[in-house]
C-alpha cells in the first residue's frame, strides 16, 4: 500500500450507502473506514485522522450537524480535512445549516459517480492549497524566528553595558523592526543608538546588519557621532529601496566631560531626565530619516548639553506614542511623560512605562514594534588610566628596562598639517590612529594614546585656533552658550584661508620591552601666559586643571610627560607604554 | 475608495486625496492614483485634509510619490495636513524635502 494513498472516512447510518460511497472512493485510489451513526464518527475521525470525510445529517445517537461541529473544533484552524454532507435534504435551509456547522461543501442525492468524483477533486484541490499555505507559513515563521535569534542573540547580546541600560523591546511581529545599539568609544565616551526602520518584520530588517556593523567598527576606531551618521545615511541610501527609510536618534555621552551629544533622525522627541524627574532637555528631530538623501544635509549638527551625573537620557519609537486603546485613542506624550516621570521617581522608569502601556492598551492588537532605551549619563567603567610605566621590582639593574635605538631616532614619524575648513570638516584623530594600527598593529595601549590625541587636539582647535574660554563650560548658560559660539567660529573659519592651522606631528621610538610616542601639537592661536600657570615649563598636575579644563588634568595622568612651549600654542607630550609582562 | 484623484479644470494639477487612514493597505491604490501620470510640469498636490492618520509606510509611499513626481519634472505639494499627521510630517522632517501648506 503506497504511503500517500489518501483515507476517507464516510459516516453514515445506511450501511448501502456506505458501501457505495466507498467503492466510488476507492475507484478514486482512497482507502475508506466507515461510521454508522454521528458519534462514532467522531470517534473515527480522532483515531483516523482521514484526509476527507463523507457525512449524512440525519442519523441516530448523533445528527450529523453535531458530529461536524464537534469534527471541525478538533481540527483546529490551520488544517484542513474537507467535510462534504452527504444528503437528499434538497432545501436551502439545510444548505445553510450545512455551512453553519462547519461542513465545507454539500452533495445532493441523486447524483452520477461522475459528479461525485468531480466534486471529490475539487475539495482535494482545496485542501493541497490550504496545506501548501500552511507549509509556507511555517517557512516563514522559522525564517523570522532564525533572524530574531540573530538579533537578539548576536547583535545585541553585544551591546555594551547591557546591565546599565534600560530597553523596552516589544515586537508587533515575530521581528522587531528596531534595532537598540551601544558602544564603548576608545575614550570612555559612550555611544548610543536608538533606529526604528520603516515597517515592521523581516522586510524591515535587512539595514539592521550593515548598520550594526558600521556603528560598532567606527564608535571603535574613534570617528565622531556625525561621522557615523554620515556613514550610515549613505549606507542605508545605497541599501534600501525607496520606499524604505531608518528613522534613528543618536548620542554620544561623555561622562568625564558632563556632556551629551545628540542627534535625532525622524524619532519623536528624545528626553533628558534629571533624577528628581524634571525634563531637562528635549530632542526635536532636526533631520529627515536616514536612507532618504544621498548625504546629510548641510546644516546637519549635533546637539550638545551638559549632564549631570545622575541625569538619564531616554529615547523612544512611535511604536510607544501611537500605541492604541479599543476606543482607538493614541496613548500620546503627555501619557508617556507622566509614565516616565513616575517612574523615575521609583528608579523604575521602564517598568512604570511598560505598566501604563499595558493599562491603556488592555489586550488590543500591537500595530507597531515598541520600543525604548533608558541611558543613565554615568556609571561606565572609569578610563583605564594605569597605562604608564610601571616597572616590575624582579629587574635588575644592569638590565635596562627600556633600551632605545642606540642613536635614538624614531623608527617613523608622521605629520598632519590641516588648515581652514578641513578643521572644521575633518576629524584627524581617527585617521591618525589608523595610520599607528596600520604601522605597529592593534592594541589596548592606544586607547590612552586616543584619548590623549583628541584632548590635546581639541585643546588646540577650541582654545588656541577658535580662542574659546573654557570657563564658561562651568556653568549651564554659559555651556551652550560655548558651543554655539564654537560652532559659529568654526563656520567662519570654512572662508579662512592657510592662516588657522593645527599640525600634528608624531614620533615612534621602539622599546625594547614597549614604545614611546611623541606628539608635538602646534596651534595657530594666540597662545596663553604660560608663566602664569607653569613652572619651568611643566605642568604640576594640580595645575593642569586650571590651565584648560578637565581634558588636561586626563592628559597629565595618561601622559609621560607634558610641556607647553612657545607661549601655550605648541604641546609636546609623550607616551610610554610597556608590553604585557609575562612572569616566567 | 479611501484614494480618490482629480484633475484640476486648467489641467495643470493632479490632485490625490487620501481619507481616514493613511497606511500600508493602500499601497496599490495610491500607486494607480499617480503611475499613469506623465504629463511634465504639472503640480502633484496631495491633499491630506481628510486623513485622520499616517503611518510610516505612508512616508514611504509620499517618498516614492516624490521619485514620481522628479522624473517627470513636476513639483509635489503636500496639502493642509491635519495636526496629528503634520506632527508625523515634521518628526520625519518631510517639510525639509518638500513642501507642505
């Protein structure tokens, strides 16, 4: 008997009639078991499982409507054994009634075998194509359950400081079409992403893997926040089709810096929330969806504030605002707001938000993935700060430690001379570790040597070539009022000529058991007294925090050795690192 | 028919208007109110007085509306948005690529 032969099952009181039916089955190439009387073929169908069933209505013990009702409701919604009533009731109501029990099709005695055998594939035909569904369905659900396991399991299981943020994460489907990111910066900085691409399930995801990737290679290699937005805008525009876009907002927290910066990309507003529940700040979007133009528009610029230590920077997706109730009301910001507010006053802000969710919407369908990440502006690992030399007490004297090259010249040296609108443009300090990766290879001990490059540059562009005090960075007004006067002066400086410059200049000396670099940093500023604040032209660490701020008071503990020259505009520090000892 | 378009009486507009919701499920619709629609010069002017609510599929479909609109060198108006939908406007900063009255 071949495997896929079909089974009916007829159920009917007249043993006659059963016995027609299944030679006219059988002609058909189904086996057939046969019931007497509606319960029995109940009984039959839960044993059998048939792939079709043949039932009269009027029998004894049970009608056959019953026996349907009861049929169909172990059958469940998804499959699909066709049931064809059997009958000589030739009356529209029990045509009706037919339906209403749940029967798929009725047959008419008297009929030829020849209709009966139509009327046999056409249910057949039926029943493939429910099946064929079915399959394709389940296709579909493995396909989405595997990139949902990618997601949550791959990409964002490598989040940084996963214990430290708070995530609301409901998907409409299978697949959220949102994606929450984070990542460490090489100087302690931390960067977040908050992206909610149009749509939702699998359709939407197909950017979550290239944004991914992009976000955490450039957050690693230093790039700025713009940068990163920039690159991601042309990705998606390359990647998506037109109708597709990633609405995104993004932050870079510095928690030594007490500052964040911001950009929103067609999210709703973003939030900073002081501990005692006070919106400080909100995040407007400023910029079309990433995806939509080919590059960034031209006044594209990150939003700056300062935090507190204990503030909490929030972002959410329309999916929270336009979440309805039955009565089809939207649950809104102000409703959003007071659910955030409450809970912070219980350190639950999630929680509080999921509650009042819950209670608005009751149990309506979700339309939209939800979705919000909770940042606290404090709290990430401290900067590792114990790169400096520290030489193990087994060494003996007559073997030096550190051996330079005998006529101690640098194995290289590297300069970087950039003028005009490239300060303003260009971000040097990625390109300047790159070219140290691509020379010495990768390691832990350019994280300091990073952290000091953009200090000391940063120093020299904000307070030597754009000449801003950084004493109104100390307090509220005077900080925005600080970048937008740097974002002014560097505006102007996109007409200046040769005259604004900053050269970097880098000097590698091979140790035998580590390195040195010496960085020479000159600006084209005006330069400060150095008398004032120095003696014999180095820094006492107490002092560097007077000199310019909290950058260089980070500086001096990473640094050798520190000296400004040249009334403040040129910085020479240096950077020695050992190699990882290995204590035999 | 939720999609419904005319002709002004100079011919020199093509006006779509959307009521009530504005989402996925009128893809195709939007998409016939417009695909036809070659003539150069002429002004697109979605009307969106009627339409209670907008998805971000339907900011997909206005950015594939304004592809449209491009190749045959016409110009797109967004027309009298309700609140709620000009708040999705501007979240996606719509106004920035096109223009909305």
């Amino acid at each position: 008997m071949p495997k896929n032969q079909k089974l009916a099952l007829v159920v009917d009181d007249s043993k006659m009639q059963c016995k027609l039916l299944s030679v006219l089955l059988q002609e058909e190439d189904y086996r057939v078991v046969v019931a007497n009387d509606g319960a029995s073929g109940v009984d039959m169908y839960i044993e059998h499982q048939p792939d079709l069933v043949l039932m009269d209505i009027n029998m004894p013990i049970m009608d056959g409507f019953e026996a349907t009702r009861r049929i169909k409701k172990l059958s469940g919604v998804g499959t699909l054994a066709p049931l064809i009533f059997i009958t000589s009731m030739d009356s529209e109501q029990s045509f009706i009634d037919s339906v209403e029990a749940g029967g798929d099709s009725i047959l008419v005695r008297p009929f030829t075998p020849r209709v009966f055998k139509a009327k046999i594939k056409a249910m057949q035909r039926i029943s493939d194509l429910v099946e064929q569904v079915k399959s394709l369905q389940q296709e579909q659900l493995n396909d989405a359950e595997l990139a949902e396991k990618m997601m949550s399991g791959v990409i964002e299981a490598r989040n940084f400081a996963l214990d430290k943020i708070g995530v609301i994460k409901k998907a409409a489907t299978i697949f959220s079409g949102d994606i929450q990111l984070t990542a460490l910066c090489p100087n302690g900085d931390i960067n977040v992403l908050l992206g909610d691409f149009t749509g939702h399930g699998l359709r939407s995801s197909i950017g979550a893997i290239p944004v991914t990737e992009t976000f955490r290679a450039m957050t690693k290699k230093g790039f700025s926040i713009l940068d990163i937005v920039a690159q991601l805008n042309r990705q998606m525009y390359t990647l998506l089709p037109g109708d597709l876009f990633f609405a995104a907002s993004f932050a870079c927290i510095s928690e030594h810096d007490k500052s964040a910066y911001i950009f929103n990309a067609g999210l709703p507003e973003g939030y900073l929330f002081s501990d005692s529940g006070l919106i400080k700040n909100r995040f407007n979007s400023t910029h079309p969806p990433l995806g939509i133009l080919p590059k960034l528009l031209p006044d594209a610029q990150l939003e700056v504030v300062q935090v507190m230590k204990t503030d909490r920077l929030v972002f959410i997706t329309d999916g929270i605002v336009e979440a309805r109730n039955k009565s089809g009301d939207l649950f809104g910001f102000p409703r959003f707001e007071k659910a955030a507010i409450d809970g912070i006053f219980h350190k639950k802000l999630v929680d509080s938000v999921l509650n009042s969710l819950d209670d608005f919407c009751q149990h309506c369908d979700q339309e939209d993935d939800i979705s919000l990440v909770e940042v606290p502006c404090s709290g990430w690992q401290a900067v590792e700060l114990s790169h400096k030399v520290a030489i193990p007490e087994t060494f003996t004297e007559e073997e030096d430690f550190f051996v330079t090259t005998p006529d101690s010249s640098p194995s290289w040296t590297y300069h970087l001379h950039l003028t005009g609108r490239l300060l303003k443009t260009i971000n040097p300090i990625p390109l300047v570790m790159n070219q140290i990766n691509d020379l010495e290879g990768a390691g832990e001990h350019w994280q300091s040597l990073y952290t000091i490059l953009t200090e000391l540059f940063i120093n020299g562009l904000d307070h030597g070539v754009l000449a801003l005090n950084s004493s109104l960075k100390n307090s509220a007004e005077g900080f925005s009022q600080y970048f937008n006067e740097r974002s002014s002066r560097l505006d102007k400086l996109a007409g200046s000529g040769i005259d604004d410059f900053i050269r970097i200049a880098l000097q590698y000396y091979p140790l035998s058991h580590g390195g040195k670099v010496v960085i020479n940093i000159k600006d084209s500023g005006n330069g400060f007294d150095i008398l004032d604040v120095m003696k014999d032209n180095s820094i006492a660490m107490n002092d560097g925090l007077k000199l310019s701020g909290r950058g260089v008071e980070l500086v001096n503990q990473l640094c050798d050795t520190l000296e400004y020259q040249e009334q403040g505009t040129l910085v020479t520090a240096s950077y020695i690192w050992h190699n990882p000892v290995k204590l035999n | 028919m939720t999609v419904s378009s005319r002709t002004s009486g100079d011919g020199k507009e093509l006006i779509i208007a959307i009521e009530e919701r504005f989402d996925f499920s009128l893809h195709q619709q939007f998409r016939d109110a417009y695909n036809r629609v070659t003539t150069p010069d002429l002004t697109f002017i979605l009307d969106l007085s009627q339409t209670e609510y907008m998805d971000s599929s339907a900011l997909g479909m206005i950015l594939l509306l304004k592809d449209h609109v491009q190749l045959c060198a016409g110009q797109l108006i967004i027309s009298r948005p309700s609140d709620t939908v000009r708040k999705i406007l501007e979240i996606a900063q719509f106004q920035r690529l096109m223009t909305i009255e």
